[in-house]
C-alpha cells in the first residue's frame, strides 16, 4: 500500500481529532445530567469523526482499492453524524419521545443508503466509476457519483431540513440563553450544508476535498459555546417552555460571570422591567432592591448554596407592605463541588424567587387563631376553676355560719331572753346576714361575668318592690337617723323582670343611700314614667325580640326609678368608674362602707340584663348623689277574680301546720344540732344523722315525711342518699346547702330535691319550704332556690 504525505489530509485530521474529543466530552455528560441530549451530541461528533478521519485516510493512502473503502465507510460515518444531529435537534426541541417511537423508522433509509455504498462494486449504484488523478502531485480519488449517492445526498439534506426548521422555530420562540444556546445550533447545523450544496453544484469551481465534512467539525465547535457557555447539555428550551416560563415563581439564570442570561415573565413582572433590558446586567446589581439577596450574589459559588427567607418590595410598586420570598440559588453544573460549594465545571446558577407572603400570613393567622383558642380554652379552664373556688369557699364560709344563725334565731325565740343578751343577738343576726350578702355578691359576680345569671321574670309591680325594700331597711334608716321620702308619681309601674334580684338591686340602691348619708340627711325614692328608649338596649338578650320572657309585650315607655341622698356624694374623678368591680371611690368612702365594691357593678349587670339602664350622678363632694334605674315597662296583669272554695279548708300538712317526721341530714354537728333544736320547737320529730350511711340507717328503721340533707357529707353526698331514697321509699326532699351555683341547682333536682336552700338558711324560709313540698307526695317535685 503506497502512502503519500498530502498535506491536504492534516485539516480532515485536525478535525476528526476535535470531533472524537467532543464526542468524549458530551459521553461523559449522559450520566451527569447531559441524558439523552448528551448521547445524540457524542453520536454525531462520533460520526464527523470517523467521516473526517477516512477522509484523511483516502488522502494520505495511494491504492484505489483503500480509497474505495474509504469512501464507503466516511459515508458511514456521514450518516451517524446525520442522524446524531437529528436526534440531537429533535431531543433539545422538545421530540424526545416523538424521536424514541420513530428512530428505526429514521434511520433505516440511511442505513439502507450506507450498505448500498459498501455493497457498490455489485452494482456501482453509488459512484459509477472511480479512478486516481494526480492533483497537486499526490493521487486522489475521483468519483462519478450514480442515483444511490443522489437519493443519499436528498435524505440527508431532508434530514438537515427538519432540523434546521426545528432550531429557527426555538430560536424564533426563545429568549436570553436558550436563543443563544438555539442559534449557536442552527449555525452549526446550516454550515456543512451550504458549504456541500457550493461543494457538489461547483459555484466556486471543481475541489477534489469534501469539504462537507470540514464543516461538520465547525458545527461541533459551534456547539462547543452552546454547551459551555449556555449549558445546552443541562438546561434546554423544552425545560424553560414546559416548566419555568409558566411558573409563577421569579426565574433567573446566571452566568459564571453573575450575569443574568435568563429570566422568566414572573422574573420582569417582578423587576417591572422587559427582559431585553434585564439580560446581560449584572445580576447583584439588578436585584440591589433587595440587599440580603445582592449581598449573597456577590459571593455565589463561594459559599454552599442554599434556601433562605427574604423580604423585601413586591412587585406592585403600590403596595405598602414588604413581600417575603423563598429564595433558592443551585448551581448548574454537574462536577464535584469544593469546600467552598462551588463545582469544578459549574456553567452558572439558577435563581428561584417564591412568593410566600400569602402562605406566611396564612400560617400565621393560623398560629393567631390556634394561640387565640388555646387562650379561650385556658381562660374557661381557669374561669371554671374560679367558679369552683367562689363555690367551694361560698360552701367553707357558710357552713360555719349556719350554726350561728340558727343558734341566734332559737336565743331571740326564747321569751325569758333578757334584753341586753337580745340586743347582742340581733346584732350578732345582722352581721351574719352582711357576711352571706357579701358572699352571695361573691357568687353573683362569677354568675354574672360566667353569663350565667339566669332571670325568672314575671310582671311585676315596682311601687311594691320599692315598699317592701322601704320596710326591709326600716330599721336602718332608724338607727342611721335618716328620713326616706317616698314619691311614686308613675302611672306605669308594672315591668317584666325577675322579682327578687330587682328587689336586689333596689336594696342594694338604698342600702348605699344610708351608708353614705350622715345622721340627719334625707333619702329619697322617686318614680315616675320616662320616654320609650330611642333604639333597643344592646344588652337586651337577642333571642327576646324585644319582649318580655313571658310574651308580654312593652308599652312603649320606661319606668324611672331614682334614689337620691343628702350624703357626701361622688368625687367627680371617681363618678365615670363607679359600677366598675371592686370600686369603692376614695380610701374614706372604703373605710365608711366596707364590702367589696360589688354591689353597683352587679345591679347594672342586672338592670342591663333586663333590657335597662343604670345611671349615676353627683353635683360633687358633699352634694349627695342620685342613682337611677331605667327600665322598660309592661302592661299590667289582669286581676283574676277570687273564687270563695266549696269545699273544707285543705289539709293543714301543707301550709306547713302538722307536725312532720323530719331525718335532717347535716356532717356539721352544730348545725345538725341547733337547727333541730329549733324545728322540735315547732313540733316536728326530728331525727339527725351525719352522713348517708347513717341516714339509710335511719330509714330503714323508721318512717319520715320529709327528708332535709346537706349536699356535701363526710362519706358521700346528699344527691347520692336521696337516689337511694327514692328507689325504695320516696320522700319529700329540701336540700340545704353552702353550693348554690346553677349547675348545683340543676344537680339537685336531677338527683331528687324538691327545693334547694342556700346555708345559712332563716327559719322563715325553712318552714315556708317545709310548708310547700312536707305534706305532698315526693312526685309533684318543685326546685326552688
């Protein structure tokens, strides 16, 4: 075999050499995020190697018989470098899976044209003839070409077609880096066409070099920017199209240089700017609004890359508030990293800019709600828990009472008690009685702020409430040596309202009138009838419809009831405060009335409650002071016409006259015992016990008309002893005891009690409860309290 030293052979060489490197290259990338983009790119730099190198093979040889081999086997590689291109072109567009289905389909007429070129001398098909000329002193062979060649120049240039159209659609459709990366492509792929197109049509004269195949090793180092410049093998249009264009995050590409060469239409909404403006910029200086972020831009790929939180302005100049960002920088690149994060081969990064002001305020009105929940939740927890305590020391503080009481009432019953030990007796009563008012203000006010202060309205009429508190502080008045005046000018007095804690508040009224009134002043009580109010109260319940509980309907008009005193009156500073809890004005006016400062909060409470008002005023010190109530007014009730009875008077047992067989149940031993001391003096056969076993006891040994128990007992409770009652023998039943909140009462009657009576109880209210429920069957049950 002759070989020849042509000169012409060193480009095909240089070229199969920069070929075959790039095919290493890019084969290197298909593991690293190249995929099958990389393995399309290393086939065709694989086939321009071969073609180039057998083209310097036929060159550098002399024998005719090589030379046709070699024409035969570039036309192999031709065609790798065809279809690698095409597959390349199809895969970087978007085709991936169009190319996976149609591949053979592809391929099998250039396969069948590259065969029909080895298989020539069997039917020179392909070239004709083939001889040496000797060009430039060096043998070169010279070919005429048959239609096998022609019908494998028209598929590989309808090959070429489809890929060039492809890449001038990317390229017409992109912008910033992938119309970089789209035109460097389609240079690289129109190159080796247009030189073969002068080449074979001989526009610049004859040339026996393929120059074909030279420009195939341009369109690899065309590709060389596009794939180390603009990442083409990890980063393609089919990515930024599908996925990062429609993405409501802000996308920014960045080069090695920190340019921005991408950006998505979030990016510009963001930046309020086009990309063409944006692209090229540096990047820390373009987003310099947000300064934590240019800051980190300035050192990216010298620390690790990571997520973090920004805030910063949103991209509606409008909007007052800052935006908060989920902002995250990766690297492109798929090379090991340094210790400092950045990789060896790193091409760039990618900036993301989420938005997660919405989510942010989201969670955070979630965390307000769940804090505001567990806030409710604990302050019920600790408003149950104080409810139980006022209960419980409600119970403590009346239990001892309850013996002093009725120990008081059997001295004061004796007729031979001397005055002076009588006069001590009252006074011990009296103070007895402040002490349970102010405990009943305890229970009261955790009622009120618990909204569990219930009313049991009627008509009532006011003028006979304002009498009988008149009488109840007859002796107050007395012995304070003040003079009540009483002028009931109203004409409508009837109201619908809860008898005794209006009567409550009326008391609580004149009760303050006498304790700041000096010996000698005056209290007046007045009525008279007021306009009806310009709007409902807003404390007026909703499910009332603005009437009364028990469907009476308002006249329209508000009764006014004012008690004014002669007494050292309100200090102006101390006036707008006056119904708050716990006020009680001035240290002399604390040390003058004593208590709590719960009485005028509550009676508002109550009044409010009622659908009206409670006002104070004052002209100053020592001017005296005026309260007044404003509440709506109802018609009066219809008198019902007495019927004499026809028959005998009913049995004495119930108004409470017959003797009864009384089991008292109390685990206090002086309040056992005095009460049953003073109930043996009015006849009944009373018999004690101090807790449920012992009242069983006592059951089972004898009959009782009526039962009379403590909630609280040493080995149980009274709810416990009456269910047990009356499962065998069912017996009237009066609960006394120091628990009186609602639930208590509702506890009561579940378990059986007819009436529920709060310690200390008076005997009067005894033996009108013994009256009610001593001489009638336990199944006509009544809970009172």
């Amino acid at each position: 075999m002759t070989i020849q030293a042509n000169p012409e052979a060193m480009p095909f060489g240089i070229t199969a050499m920069i070929a075959a490197g790039l095919a290493v290259l890019a084969w290197r990338r298909v593991g690293r995020g190249g995929g099958v983009l990389a393995a399309s790119f290393a086939v065709m730099m694989a086939g321009e190697a071969a073609w180039a190198l057998f083209d310097a093979i036929e060159l550098v040889v002399g024998g005719l018989g090589v030379k046709q081999a070699c024409f035969a086997l570039r036309a192999a590689g031709a065609s790798a470098a065809v279809l690698g291109m095409l597959a390349s072109v199809l895969v970087y567009t978007g085709h991936a899976r169009w190319l996976a289905r149609h591949l053979a389909e592809l391929a099998a007429p250039m396969v069948v044209l590259t065969l029909l070129a080895w298989a020539n001398p069997l039917h020179h098909a392909y070239w004709s003839s083939m001889e040496n000329r000797r060009i430039g002193g060096y043998l070169v062979a010279v070919a005429k070409y048959g239609p096998g060649f022609w019908a494998y120049i028209a598929y590989a240039y309808g090959l070429a077609a489809i890929a060039t159209a492809l890449l001038v659609r990317a390229f017409w459709r992109s912008r910033g880096v992938f119309r970089a990366q789209a035109g460097f492509m389609l240079c690289g792929v129109l190159l080796p066409w247009v030189v073969n197109v002068v080449d074979l049509t001989r526009a610049l004269g004859f040339t026996h070099l393929d120059a074909a195949a030279l420009a195939f090793g341009v369109t690899g180092l065309a590709f060389l920017p596009a794939m180390f410049r603009f990442g083409l093998l990890e980063l393609t249009p089919v990515v930024w199209e599908a996925v990062v264009r429609r993405m409501e995050d802000a996308v920014f590409v960045i080069d090695p240089r920190r340019r921005i060469v991408g950006v998505n239409p979030a990016g510009e909404r963001l930046l309020d700017r086009e990309a063409g403006a944006i692209l090229g910029t540096d990047a820390a200086r373009t987003l310099a609004r947000w300064p934590v972020l240019a800051a980190r831009l300035e050192e990216v790929g010298h620390r690790n890359e990571a997520g973090f939180e920004l805030i910063g302005p949103g991209p509606d100049p409008d909007e007052s508030a800052a935006t908060m960002y989920d902002a995250r920088i990766s690297r492109l690149g798929g090379g090991p990293r340094d210790a400092g994060g950045a990789g060896a081969d790193s091409f760039g990064w990618v900036l993301v800019l989420r938005d997660v002001s919405a989510s942010r305020r989201a969670e955070d009105e979630r965390v307000r709600v769940l804090r505001e929940q567990a806030a409710r939740v604990e302050a019920e927890a600790a408003n149950r828990s104080k409810d139980r305590f006022l209960a419980t020391l409600s119970h403590e503080l009346r239990t001892p009472l309850s013996p002093i009481l009725t120990t008081v009432t059997a001295i004061l019953e004796r007729p031979d008690t001397p005055e002076p030990l009588r006069a001590a007796m009252e006074m011990i009563r009296r103070n007895v009685n402040l002490e349970v008012r102010l405990i009943d203000d305890l229970l009261d006010l955790a009622r009120v702020r618990g909204g569990k202060l219930h009313l049991k309205r009627e008509t009532v009429d006011a003028h006979e409430l304002i009498h009988r508190v008149a009488e109840i502080c007859r002796d107050d008045l007395r012995g304070a040596g003040l003079r009540l005046a009483v002028d009931l000018a109203a004409v409508h007095h009837d109201v619908d309202a809860d008898p005794i804690r209006l009567q409550q508040v009326l008391w609580n009224l004149l009760k303050n009138a006498i304790k700041f009134t000096p010996a000698g002043g005056t209290i007046t009580i007045r009525t008279h009838d007021g306009p009806a109010p310009a709007r409902p109260p807003a404390s007026l319940p909703a499910d009332r419809g603005g009437l009364p509980d028990d469907g009476h309907a308002s006249t329209g008009g508000m009764l006014v009831i004012s008690v004014a005193d002669t007494g050292i009156g309100i200090d102006a500073q101390v006036l707008p405060r006056i119904f708050d809890l716990f006020e009680q004005g001035s240290a002399e006016s604390a040390r003058r009335s004593g208590g709590l400062g719960l009485g005028l909060a509550i009676s508002r409470s109550i009044i409010e409650r009622h659908g009206g008002r409670l006002r104070a005023s004052s002209a100053g010190a020592d001017r005296g002071s005026t309260f007044t109530v404003e509440i709506p007014t109802v018609p009066a009730a219809a008198e019902v016409p007495t019927i004499e009875p026809s028959e005998p008077e009913p049995d004495p047992a119930l108004a409470g006259r017959r003797p009864l067989r009384i089991l008292l149940v109390d685990d206090n031993d002086d309040t056992r015992n005095s009460l049953a001391e003073l109930l043996t003096r009015r006849g009944h056969d009373v018999r004690g016990a101090a807790g449920v076993d012992a009242a069983l006891r006592a059951a089972d040994s004898a009959d009782f008309d009526l039962l009379i128990s403590d909630i609280e007992l040493v080995d149980g409770t009274g709810l416990q002893l009456v269910q047990a009652l009356r499962t065998t023998r069912p017996v009237p039943a009066i609960a006394v005891s120091g628990m009186g909140s609602s639930d208590d009462l509702e506890l009561s009657r579940a378990a059986g009690f007819d009436l529920h009576l709060m310690k200390p109880v008076h005997m009067p209210e005894l033996e009108e409860a013994i009256a009610r429920v001593g001489g009638r069957p336990a199944s006509a049950s009544l809970v009172g309290d």
